[in-house]
C-alpha cells in the first residue's frame, strides 16, 4: 500500500515539482488557500479530523515575492501554519 501525503501549497512551484516527482510512489492529497485557510486554526482541525496521513510536506507560504519586503506579520503567519498542522 501507498504511503499517504499531505501536501501544502499545492499551487506553487515547489509543491507542483514534488506531486510530479512522487506521485507514482505515493497518494498524495494536495490543499491549497481555496481548501481552507491554514491560519484558521478551527478549519484546519475540521479538515484533519478524520484524515491520517503519513508524510506532511508544507510548501505553504504567506508573502514570498521578492517584490515584496517581509516583516514580521509575514514571520508569525507563516509560523502559525506549522503550529496549526500539528
């Protein structure tokens, strides 16, 4: 049986590269923002209540763009992601 994935991000390049590279050898579950909103604890925990999974691989991010300076906001929201797929 295929180990499972749960990929975040699954829009951007990185995840993209990741699904096309492993998906052959694994069930991969890709989320993106249009699934629910990784800063919202209370979805998140809605989402995984009765999913198991044997791998997370987060590419999520919030700001990123180069064009954009990054500030603390940006920090604590991406932290925030981790802490509420845990």
């Amino acid at each position: 049986m295929k180990k499972t994935v749960l990929l975040t991000g699954g829009n951007g390049n990185i995840a993209k590269i990741i699904k096309q590279n492993l998906s052959s050898k694994y069930l991969i579950t890709s989320i993106t923002r249009n699934d629910f909103d990784l800063l919202d604890y209370e979805s998140v925990n809605e989402y995984l209540y009765d999913k198991k999974f044997d791998v997370l691989i987060h590419t999520a991010i919030n700001g990123g763009r180069r064009t954009k300076e990054e500030n603390g906001e940006i920090f604590y929201k991406n932290l925030s992601f981790l802490v509420n797929l845990n």
